[in-house]
C-alpha cells in the first residue's frame, strides 16, 4: 500500500468521534461476551459508556440485553463510531454502508489485509479509499481497537481489560500492535499506573500512529504518551506529531522494534509494515526529546517516572547507596548514560 502524503492526511481533530464518540454501534454483535463480537459490547455495558450503544445483527433481535438492529440502514441514526467485527471479505461493504449512513469513526478488528499479501493489500487499499472518499475515519484493519476510561469507550476485545475497566488516568498508549500495548496497559496497571486511553492502529489502512500521537498531544486528559511502532510510513507526519509533543511538554516514550533484518521481516508479516533506517529514528528521536526505550521494562518505569510530572533539571546525580560496590556500579551506569556524578 502506497503511503499516504502528508498534504492530504485529514486533521487530527477528526480521531475525536473514534476516541470520544457519544454513540457507537457494533457490528457483528455477538450474545456470547467471549466471542470478539461481543467482548466490547460486554465491556462497554460494565463500564458505564452514557451514549446509545446499537449492536447490528441480522440473526438476533437482542443482544446482550440490547435491541438488535437487522442492518447499518435500519440503526434510528447515524451513529459516531462503528465497531467492525466481520469477515474479511464483507469489511469493504459493511465500510461504505457505515458512511453511507453517516458514521464518523470505524474500529475494524478483521485480519486478512495487507498481511496476507497482495489480495489483501487490495483489498486495504479498498478500504483507505472508502475512508477518504466517506469521510470515515478507520482504525484498522486487523487491530485491537481503541479505550477511552475517561468515558467508557472499550471498542476491544482485549482480555486485558476482562478483570476490570481501564481507570482514568495521565497516560496514553499508542501502539501498532494490539498485543503489545494492551499488556503495556496491563503492567502498568499493575504498578499502579493508570492509562486513560489505548489506541492500536493494527495495518494503519486510514488512521496510523502518527495520527494517533497527534491526538494525545492534544488531548487534555493526556499527559504521557507511550508509543510502541514496527514501522512508520509517513515520516514527516511523525516528525510534526513529536513536534507538537515537545512543544506541549509531554514526554514520549518510544519503543521502535525492527531494528535487525529478521525483526524488520516479523514486522512486516505482522502488520505489514515498513521498518525503516533505525539511525533516522535515533536522529528523529533526539532532536524531539523522545526517550527510546529498548525493553518493557525501561517502557515501565519512565511511564512511570513521567506520570508523576517530575522531571530532571540537568544532568548531575547523585548516589547514596548501602554498599560501596553497588556504589560504584551505579557510577559507572551513570557515566555510561552521560550523567554526571560530582
């Protein structure tokens, strides 16, 4: 798939109805809360979401407690988000019904895209047409979707948020694989950290990652954004999402995988995408500020670290330790990170 240039990418304002929507349908509603239909319908309805919640479902007249709609035609209005969660085959025409009818946002769960090879890289280029051409935003294909805990929007079918609701919190995680950030979102819950928004943005067929930082940088809820990318393809539209982000004073913290030529293969058969000169992301990174972390466990703590709105004023440290030889160990760890320790 062609990368979309930077002079035709539709604001950033535009993720509002995906992140914040007052009323979503889901499509391919499923009555059983396991099944990936009906995971975020089950989510959704223990989290409180306020606004109107149609699932659509031409087998069932009510799904989990909900009147059930036969088709995207016979929902009472146009809702603010979709929830995709149909095969492959029917996501181009279930798409431009759900513009057709007038919905601002799409969360597509269905693999079978660009992955896949060259039919589905079509058929994902169906679907980025759909987006421009309808004035629909979509996230996906082949993702894990999007929460908002600052209003209940679970469109997920993560387990990660099975044992309890995503809690209101300062930071936000944006990351191409579904997988990653949902457990990123599960450790840092653990530690007591609490991420207020996810987005997954899966093959990136409309919204990618760089749309996804330019949003957090601009909303108010956010405070730290955790960024997890196998590859970028519009890089200028990168370079002015970071921009922003040191402007505003909100620490990214990013972890760009792909680095050797096996990592770069695995990325592309996982979200067909394109891995890129590690060097320019180490040039790109500095010149914005971002830290790049290399293992979950740095990913942790600066989240952590950063969420609290402390930051350093310089680079002198100093070291008190119970041991002399942890001491000095700890000395020369600070000399190797270009720390001073008068």
């Amino acid at each position: 798939m062609s990368a979309p240039s930077s002079q035709d990418r539709p604001d950033v304002e535009t993720l509002r109805a995906l992140v914040s929507p007052r009323s979503i349908a889901v499509i391919g509603a499923s009555d059983d809360p396991t099944r990936i239909g009906g995971r975020p319908l089950g989510y959704m309805l223990r989290s409180g979401f306020q606004g109107p919640i149609w699932p659509v479902n031409p087998k069932r007249e009510v799904i989990q407690g909900l009147p059930a709609f036969g088709s995207v035609d016979a929902l009472p209005e146009a809702p603010d988000a979709v929830i995709v969660a149909v095969p492959a085959a029917v996501v181009p025409e279930t798409l431009e019904a759900c513009a057709a009818k007038g919905a601002k946002a799409a969360v597509v769960f269905s693999s079978g895209f660009a992955e896949m090879g060259d039919e589905g890289r079509r058929a994902q280029d169906r679907i980025r047409s759909i987006a421009r051409t309808g004035g629909i935003r979509v996230l996906g294909p082949n993702c894990l979707g999007v929460f908002n805990a600052h209003n209940g929007r679970i469109a997920t079918f993560s387990t990660s948020v099975e044992r309890e609701p995503p809690a209101p919190g300062p930071v936000a995680v944006a990351s191409q694989s579904g997988a990653y950030g949902s457990h990123a979102f599960a450790l840092l819950r653990a530690r007591g950290v609490d991420t207020g928004i996810m987005i997954t943005t899966g093959n990136e067929a409309d919204v990618d990652l760089a749309d996804a930082i330019g949003y957090l940088v601009r909303d108010e809820t956010t405070r730290v954004i955790v960024a997890y990318a196998e590859g970028i393809r519009d890089g200028d539209a990168l370079r002015s999402a970071l921009a922003e982000a040191a402007a505003a004073g909100k620490p990214v913290i990013f972890m760009k995988v792909g680095r050797s030529q096996v990592g770069a293969a695995a990325a592309a058969s996982h979200t067909a995408a394109l891995a890129g000169s590690d060097r320019v992301y180490d040039g790109l990174f500095a010149q914005y500020g971002v830290m790049r972390v290399d293992s979950t466990d740095q990913l942790l703590d600066a989240a952590q670290i950063a969420s609290r709105g402390l930051f350093p004023d310089g680079d002198r440290l100093g070291l008190i330790s119970i041991s002399g030889g942890v001491g000095v160990q700890m000395a020369d760890a600070a000399e190797d990170c270009g720390l001073s320790v008068p």
